[in-house]
C-alpha cells in the first residue's frame, strides 16, 4: 500500500482479518473494481484520507441523540450527535442522487472547517495543532470533490449509514488515529465517522474524522500528524483499533 504526494493510503478492513499482511478488497465485479479505483483516485485528489473501506460492524448505539440544532452552513439545520450527522449524509445523497448539484454543494461546502488553523490549535495545543492544520492545508478549497465520490457509492447502491461517535480515548472500535487524536487533545471534541456500505455486505466505505464545530458538522480527515512515529505498511492505525489488533498479532504469529 503506497501512500500518495499527500500522505494519504487507502486500506480496507474486514470483519475477518487475514494472517498476512495484505488487507482484503470487497468482493465485486470488474466494473465495481474500477470504478472504486476511480473514487479512490477524486478521493486522493481531494485529500479526503478518509475514503477507504472499513469494517461495517461497530458498537451499536455507539453515540446519542442530536441534543440541540443550529442552522448550519448548508442551509438545514442539523443537531450534534450521531443522529444529526445520519441526517446530514441522508439529506446529502439524496440531493445527490436527484442530481440536485446546488444543494449537494451547499451540504458538501459546510464541511469545511470555518478557520483550521485556530480549531486545530484550539483544540490540540499550538505545536501539534500547527502540524494538523498544515496536514490540512490542501484540502481546503477541494471539497466539492466529494460530490462524484458520493456519486459513485450512488450508483453502486452503497448507501446504508452507520454513523458512530467517539469521544474518550481507548475506544475498540475507534480507528488508531482517532484514539491518538483523543488522547492529544487539550479541548476535548468528539469525533465521529461516518460508514457507507451495501446492505449485507460486511465491508463499508469509511469516511472520517468529522466533528462539530460553529453549529455543522466539519471533517477534521485522519489527523495522521498525531502519530509521532513512523506508519506501518499497510498502516494499522487506519483500521479499528480491535481489527489492527488482531493484524498485528497475526502477523507476530507468523
């Protein structure tokens, strides 16, 4: 797995993990291969290290209730918690599938971080926060490339939403990134992922971290610059932390 100009890889977790190193593909046809390749190439382009493809069988109820609403940036008003982002994507591939490119881009616009530079030091201290800000420099402006990404996930019917949210860290079914991100914060946020998949498949488009901040929901991406050291091959820290435990004992059993 080679990461691209930008630090971004894209991985795959199952719900079973192999014994190797290599992180299984979802099943499909020919066709469902390169168009996924396609995404991944918008999503690499965007910077959105979010789009990989992920373990579709989290915690239930992995977080509450939209406990207050605001108008957003998209023109709606969405509530913080899980059920408020659930809401946000269903809103968001409806408008794209009624090929409603105006609302989708005011949905998609919103998600962009108001001033990443005061919300990463804000909330991860001035060092640590400058080095994520900069992680998230060039996606900012690109965010409308998310729309043929969706698009795509559209047409292949992969369109089931599991939102979950994670707000102390040590959580199993959060990524290793997003731990690492708890653990560094000086500002506690929560940080919540959103997974799109076909129903009964066990695999799942991952998209992650978002937060909420300023009344909508932002996406923060992987925060890999949390990781002082350097990333695994295929890097670990991208899968739940219960899956990237199994991996790393499979592969010192071998």
């Amino acid at each position: 797995m080679e990461p691209n100009s930008r630090g971004v890889s894209n991985t795959y977790e199952s719900r079973r993990m192999p014994t190797g190193h290599t992180l299984p593909r979802p099943p499909g046809d020919r066709v469902r291969q390169s168009r996924l390749v396609w995404w991944v190439a918008l999503v690499a382009a965007l910077g959105l290290s979010a789009a990989s493809c992920g373990d579709n069988h989290g915690a239930k109820g992995a977080a509450g209730k939209a406990v207050h609403a605001r108008a957003g940036d998209g023109g709606a008003v969405y509530g913080e918690g899980t059920e408020g982002l659930e809401q946000l994507f269903r809103d968001l591939l409806a408008a794209v599938e009624d090929h409603d490119r105006k609302r989708a881009a005011a949905l998609i616009g919103g998600l962009e971080l108001k001033d990443p530079k005061a919300w990463f030091r804000r909330t991860f201290g001035e060092s640590l926060g400058a080095k994520l800000a900069a992680e998230y420099a060039p996606t900012v402006g690109n965010f409308d490339q998310l729309e043929p990404v969706l698009a795509g996930l559209v047409a292949e019917h992969e369109t089931d939403l599991t939102v979950e949210s994670f707000a102390k860290p040590g959580d199993p079914e959060a990524t290793g990134y997003q731990n690492l991100a708890l653990t560094a914060m000086v500002q506690p946020a929560p940080l919540y992922s959103v997974r799109l998949s076909t129903a009964g498949e066990d695999n799942a488009f991952h998209i992650w971290s978002f937060v909420y901040d300023a009344g909508y929901f932002r996406w923060v991406g992987k925060m890999r610059a949390v990781n002082s050291g350097e990333p695994s091959d295929p890097d670990l820290l991208e899968l739940r932390t219960r899956l990237a435990r199994v991996a790393a004992q499979n592969e010192k059993d071998k």
